[in-house]
C-alpha cells in the first residue's frame, strides 16, 4: 500500500460522498492496488469512485486519462465512462495537509472477472480480448488532444533507482529493465504503430458479461507502442492465468501464450493489423513487462509464500542468465 493511501481517512471518505451527493453508508472499499477504489450506489445506481492523489498522477494527467476513455465511450469502445459529480465535474478534489485527494467517478461495468480455470477461459474470450485492444488501438489512431487539454505521459519510469545499498537482485533488475527500455526506445514511432494505450489491459482489469469485454482502469495509459498492449495480454494471459497460481516454468508459460496468441491475433486482426515486424519485437515488451514486475514485487514475494518466492526466484535466475520467459511462435502472424 502506498503511504498517502494510509492518510485517506473515514474524514476524508466522508467528504468524497458529499461530493457524490451519496450518504456515507452508499459508499464501500472495493479494491485497488495503485489507488484506492470504491464502490457507490447512486439513486440506486451502482458506481466506482476511484481515489487517488497529486502525487502519484496530476490534475493535468488525470484530466488526459478522462478525455481518452471518453472518446472511447464515444466510438462505441465498451469502457467504463466517467461520471460527473453534481457539481457537473469529472474531477473532484480533496486537499489536505499532505497533498490533494483527486476523485473520478466511473460507471460500473456488467458481469465480473474471468480467470483460468473457469469454463469461460477460452478461445472465444481471447478473440474477444484481442477484438477490444483493437478497438482501441483504431480509435488511437484517430484520436487527437482537444485544444488546450493536457496529454498523457509518454516514456516510462525506470521501476527505481539503485544505491549503494541496493541488493543485488535489485541492482540486476535496473539495469535488465535499463537495458530493454534503451531498446524500445530506438523503435521508430509511426502514426499507425503508436498512440495512445491501455498499457495494463490484463484480466484484472476488464469484466465479462455475455462474453463481452468492459474494460476499465485506464491509470496507466499513455503513449506506446500499439505492440505493448499485445504483450501485456499476452503476459498475464500465460503467467497469470489464476492469480494465484503463476507459472514458474518455460514449458508452461509457452504453451499457454502460443494458444492465447492465436485466439487474441484472430480478435484483433477482425479490426486492424499489425504489421510482422511489429510482431517480432513482441517478446523484447514481454520481458520488459517481466522485469519490471519482479521489481515490484521482489520485496513482498522475496519474503512470501515458498511458491511465491520459488516463481521470484525461477525469473530472476532466468533474467540474470538472458532466458525468455516463453518461445512464442511468431512465424504464424
């Protein structure tokens, strides 16, 4: 948990439903991870007020993240749109000695989450997750910054800085992360290969209802590579399949990735293509993605569960020895 989130106090959750116009008995903790994420019922109406602070996203990047998920909405993309508060605003805000509290409101999708192991794991739900980023990545093409609003980030944060102190875990992780991040960087940006992402569109992060895709949690998003989502899917799809359940093996993780990867390139290839050259830089993001979580979560998991630190210990090795975590089969795209 992020330190600003222990100062959101009963106080403060009292104000953010004054806001809402909702009683404090409406309004109950939901989830998050990165913010704070309740749930609302409005005029009986179920809502999600997400909470999170100036700090770890700005007014401005907040207000970019808004304009996008509602062009989306508008392009009949299924997202979850935000809402405005009485007040007629999508952003409200909470000062306080430590910062400012930023509400948004979003609508709450239909269905709920499907994960491995579940009957509706299957090729159908991967063509449908590989129709939406599509979806997506058209609108992006297409889509411009109204005038005089603010943009999204570009580049990502390297997941920390080193010292002295570092162990040595942590100091292979930066510069593994280092060194694929330089190598994306020098991947020409084109109109047609890059834009506006999700960046974070895995399983945790969209519900299913009648075997349709809602996606929400638009916090990460910001100028990518279209491909980058593609990898993203892809991860999750095969490491994380059950959460709690990662795979910790090569075997497994490509079995899983190559059965998902057809049926998610059938989804997305209904609504554009990605070019083949794109398609070979794809396990260069997936490691990427792959060094970047161990560092997150090299401290919870490295003193966790034996199978917690038993798959922390099966990726640093591999990351250490420049071993992928899966041979995909990109010859048939």
């Amino acid at each position: 948990m992020n330190s600003w989130q222990k100062q959101f106090t009963l106080e403060h959750l009292a104000a953010a439903a004054a806001c809402y116009g909702i009683a404090e008995h409406d309004i109950s903790k939901f989830g998050g991870f990165e913010n704070l994420v309740y749930a609302m019922k409005d005029n009986g109406r179920d809502t999600i007020l997400r909470v999170t602070h100036d700090s770890h996203r700005t007014e401005r990047q907040l207000q970019a993240e808004l304009n996008f998920v509602a062009y989306l909405a508008e392009h009949n993309v299924n997202v979850c749109k935000p809402l405005p508060s009485p007040g007629g605003r999508l952003l409200e805000r909470i000062p306080y000695e430590g910062g400012t509290f930023l509400l948004t409101a979003f609508e709450k999708a239909p269905g709920g989450h499907i994960h491995g192991g579940q009957s509706e794991w299957n090729d159908s739900l991967f063509q449908e997750w590989g129709r939406i980023t599509g979806l997506m990545h058209e609108c992006a093409v297409n889509y411009s910054v109204p005038a005089g609003e603010p943009d999204r980030i570009t580049e990502d944060e390297l997941p920390y800085q080193p010292t002295d102190a570092s162990s040595p875990e942590e100091q292979l992780l930066y510069q593994a992360f280092k060194k694929r991040e330089e190598q994306i960087l020098r991947l020409p940006r084109e109109k047609d290969s890059y834009g506006l992402c999700h960046r974070d569109l895995h399983h945790g992060n969209f519900y299913v209802h009648n075997g349709v895709i809602f996606a929400f949690d638009f916090d990460d998003c910001g100028h990518d590579y279209f491909v980058q989502d593609v990898a993203m899917a892809v991860y999750y799809a095969s490491t994380f399949s059950q959460w709690s359940k990662p795979a910790a093996s090569r075997e497994e993780t490509t079995e899983r990735a190559n059965r998902f990867l057809v049926g998610f390139m059938e989804g997305y290839n209904g609504i554009r293509h990605i070019d083949s050259y794109w398609m070979k830089q794809l396990p260069l993001f997936i490691e990427k993605r792959r060094i970047d979580l161990c560092a997150i979560l090299l401290e919870e998991w490295g003193s966790g569960t034996q199978e917690q630190r038993h798959w922390l210990r099966w990726n640093i090795d591999g990351i250490a020895d420049e071993q992928p975590c899966m041979d995909l089969e990109l010859g048939l795209f």
